[in-house]
C-alpha cells in the first residue's frame, strides 16, 4: 500500500520525504478504505508556508549511555484559522557515526491526558537513519487555531550506545483517510553522547559503514524515491514502509481477536 503526501511547500531538505514517510501513521485505527475522509485540512496562508510551526527545545547537550531519561518539549504552533487535527510528529535521527541501531535510543512522548507516556518506535533506512513516528494507536494531536500545542518527549540511551552526535528532527503529518499532509517541520536538535561509565565500547569508526540492504517490503519505495532524483531525501520512505508492514501486522491480529 502507498499512501501519497501531499506537501504544502516545495521538497527542498532532506526531511522532504521524511514527512512523506509519514503520512500512514495510523493504519490501526484508520477508517477503511471505502470511507469518506472528513478530517479538514490544515492549509496554510498560502503553498510556500507550513500551517503549523514546530520547534524542539529545552533538550540537554549531552545525553550518557546507559543514564537516565531527559525530556525536552516539541511546540506545534497553528498559524491558521482552522483547526488542525490527526497531527502526528515524526522523529528523525541521524547519527554522525551511523552507528546508532534501532532499540538503542529509547523515545517516549506525552499525549497530555494523563501520565502514561507512549513509546516510539524506530526503524532504520537504507542509510542507517533512524525514523519514528508518534504512533501507537493514538488518534493525533489537536491544535486550535492561533494556539500553541507543546508536547512533552522524554529520551534515553541503552548502555551499549557508542560516543556519538546526534541530530533530531521533527517532521509533522496530517493523517487522511489515505494519506497525509506534510504540514510542519522542526529545526535540528543536536546532541553528543558519552558512553556509560566504565564501559568498554570503542568509539564507532569514522568511516560510515555500508548501508544495509533493506527488506523486500522497503525496495519499492527506495527505487521508486530514486527515479524522482530528490537525493538524500529517500532515506525516510524506506523507514515508512517498515512501519506500514508494523502497523499492518497489528490491525490484522486485532481483527483476528
């Protein structure tokens, strides 16, 4: 299944398709395929402009491997006169060593409705980028118009996590029926990471490591991206596929329940 994106700016950054890769965030909970979409459209002013501004602060410098968890907050601000709801933020990490493995970052983000906090999950592209959407069965957050939407992240690193700098990116979707909105874009979050404390990880060489072929369900999309000759940017569509396959899976077994 391939679920277009529709940009409310020209692709110009490597997010472009990182955003794009977003757009099914929900398959467990999204109405079938037969439904009337009746989520309205979060536009903006005008094609060049995204409806929501997004901004990642109050992040620490610094994280340690094996330490506790830090939070830092994602604003998404509506610059519009509608409502926008569905909105989902996808996280998008790309290490300077690509060394940093999927279960290793440990990304959790608050809803605002009470303590618990939701998991993310991490796939890695084809170029050992790591992307995760805010998607375990929640229906999106909600932005009024003129209002500021500030959302709670919390982040931590496994022990095995190697010397490292990091830098994250927020890409934010508006869920369809099916398909999506590209409708924000945060700035970068850089961060280094020291190893835990008495641990004996070498520091990750400085020579990035082949890129790992991606499964099968990934291949289509990848060359697909690679004909449009957008660049760097197709790294996100192959982490997108492997949350369709994720979420696919999940929808199935709660049908079968």
């Amino acid at each position: 299944m391939r679920l277009p994106l529709r940009p409310r700016t020209p692709l110009r950054t490597p997010l472009s398709l990182c955003l794009a890769a977003a757009a099914p965030l929900l398959v467990t909970t999204a109405p079938p395929a037969h439904a009337a979409d009746t989520t309205p459209s979060c536009a903006a002013r005008d094609a060049r402009t995204f409806p929501l501004t997004t901004r990642i602060h109050d992040g620490p410098d610094t994280y340690e491997a094996g330490g506790g968890y830090a939070a830092w907050y994602l604003d998404l601000t509506n610059t519009t006169a509608r409502r926008c709801t569905a909105i989902h933020p996808v996280v998008v990490l790309v290490d300077q060593q690509r060394a940093l493995k999927p279960a290793q970052p440990r990304l959790d983000f608050y809803d605002g409705t009470g303590p618990r906090p939701h998991p993310v999950r991490f796939a890695t592209t084809d170029e050992a980028e790591l992307v995760g959407a805010f998607d375990d069965g929640f229906p999106g957050f909600t932005v009024d118009p003129g209002r500021t939407l500030t959302v709670k992240v919390r982040l931590a690193l496994a022990p095995d996590t190697g010397p490292n700098e990091i830098t994250a990116n927020a890409a934010v979707v508006q869920r369809h029926a099916d398909d999506g909105d590209w409708v924000g874009q945060s700035n970068d979050y850089r961060f280094d990471v020291e190893a835990a404390p008495g641990s004996s990880t070498p520091a990750p060489a400085t020579t990035a490591p082949s890129a790992t072929t991606p499964p099968a369900e990934d291949l289509s999309f990848t060359d697909e991206l690679a004909r449009t000759g957008i660049g760097t940017a197709h790294l996100v569509l192959a982490g997108t596929s492997v949350l369709l396959v994720t979420a696919g899976a999940l929808l199935l077994a709660r049908r079968r329940r």
